[in-house]
C-alpha cells in the first residue's frame, strides 16, 4: 500500500503540503488539469524552487486576477459537488471543508452557515484542500500518517483580530493529536494545514516502516534566518514484517 508521511517539524499550512507533494514528482501540468475540474477562474498558481535555511523545494502561490465573490461553507461544498473531480476527492475534500468550517464556527460561536472564508483566503484554501487531496489520489497515495505537529508560538494577526498561536481553530482541529511549540516564535501551523491532517491522517506517530521513494519539501512563506521552514513528505510503499512463526 503506498503510504504518505507528512514532517511536520516546522507545521503545516495548504500551501505546504501542495508545495512538498509537487516537489515529490507531482506534475504541475496534472495538478492543473485536475484543479480546472472545478468551476473557478479568476486565478493562477505559480511553483517556484527555492530554499529555507539550506534545503531546496517549492514554493506554491495561489495569484488571484480578479475579484472573488465572497464565499460560504456551503458555497464550496456546492463548487466541490458540481464539479468532475473523482468521487475519492470529492468526499476527502469536503471532509475538510466540513472539519474547517466546524472548527471555526465552534471558536466564534456562530452558526457553521454564517462562516465566511476570506475573499482571498477561500480561493487559497480550495486550491490547496481540493489541490492537495487530488494530488495525493493522482500519486497513488493510500494512507497518510503525520508526525507531531509543530504548532509555533506567540500571536497571529487575522481578520478576527490579533490571536494567539496556534489559533483557536488550528488548536480545535488538533484537539487530542500530538502537538508541541519549538523552534520559533511565529505561527507554524495554519487552521487549513491542520484541517489537511484532522481530515486524511490516519495516525501521529514517528516515521513509520515504509520503503521510501519519493521526498518533496514544501516550503513556507516566511524566509526564516537559521530555521528550515518547510513541510516534508515521504512516499512510499508501507513495510509490514512478516510475523515470526513459532517453531
């Protein structure tokens, strides 16, 4: 079975996660392909390879050229059904939406139907969720399985006001996972990143036994001096040892 192992030493974020998988042989031409399914303009990704600290990988850019409408959580999940997209991304996509959608509304008491995703912000998020999810099934991935999550620390600013990190959300979505603050004082794990793992990762653990044949690294915004501030995958074939027979 092929497996992914999301590193998740400096967190996670959408844009991470699609950015390491590119890295990993994702082609670009196929991610788009697969992204034009759904009934979205207005906006263009650009990869670029590039460093954080000394490791090499890409770094993902959703552009946006015009205006977007604001959008709901009920807007996206309609965008996700109308589409041609596969079955398989469909239901993982809109699980994370779901999840997202939830995590926020239970933080802000409001009712999940009044959540709002930025204007910007939503576009972000469905190219990397929906980007993410249909990569991972073009890849052949199976199972995901993460490391404990780096969370960062200090405060973020958002349109909800300055807050403290991880956010609300973000520690909702990880609520009875493994997490931990090292490193750096700034905001590592994004609430789509732990959206990503809340909705495909099977189990938190170290690096499990698995033949690995593909690495990628996907690289963060932030450009921090001394910190290699990226997400790294492993793919491979899942290695289960034989039991040992009584003799």
């Amino acid at each position: 079975m092929s497996i992914a192992y999301l590193d998740c030493f400096s967190g996670i974020s959408g844009d991470m996660t699609l950015g390491a998988l590119v890295h990993a042989g994702l082609k670009e031409d196929l991610l788009c392909l697969e992204l034009k399914k759904l009934n979205l303009s207005g906006y263009r990704i650009e990869i670029q390879s590039s460093k954080r600290g000394s490791i090499s990988g890409n770094l993902v850019h959703v552009i946006i050229d015009k205006a977007q409408p604001a959008r709901n959580l009920q807007d996206i999940l309609c965008l996700i059904d109308g589409s041609s997209l596969s079955p398989g991304v469909k239901e993982k996509s809109k699980r994370i939406f779901q999840l997202l959608g939830t995590a926020e509304s239970e933080v802000h008491h409001v009712d999940i139907s009044s959540i709002h995703f930025h204007e910007i912000g939503a576009v972000d998020s469905i190219i990397d969720i929906v980007g993410t999810v249909a990569g991972m099934e073009s890849l052949g991935i199976r199972r995901v399985t993460a490391s404990p999550v780096n969370v960062g620390s200090g405060t973020v600013k958002t349109e909800h006001g300055i807050l403290p990190v991880p956010a609300p959300a973000t520690l909702s979505l990880l609520k009875g996972k493994p997490t931990y603050a090292g490193g750096i004082s700034m905001e590592l794990t994004t609430p789509t990143g732990a959206a990503i793992l809340a909705g495909l990762a099977q189990d938190f653990s170290v690096q499990p036994l698995m033949k690995i044949e593909r690495i990628g690294y996907g690289l963060g915004k932030a450009d921090l001096p001394g910190w290699p501030n990226c997400l790294r995958i492993l793919i491979g074939e899942e290695d289960i040892p034989a039991r040992r027979q009584d003799r």
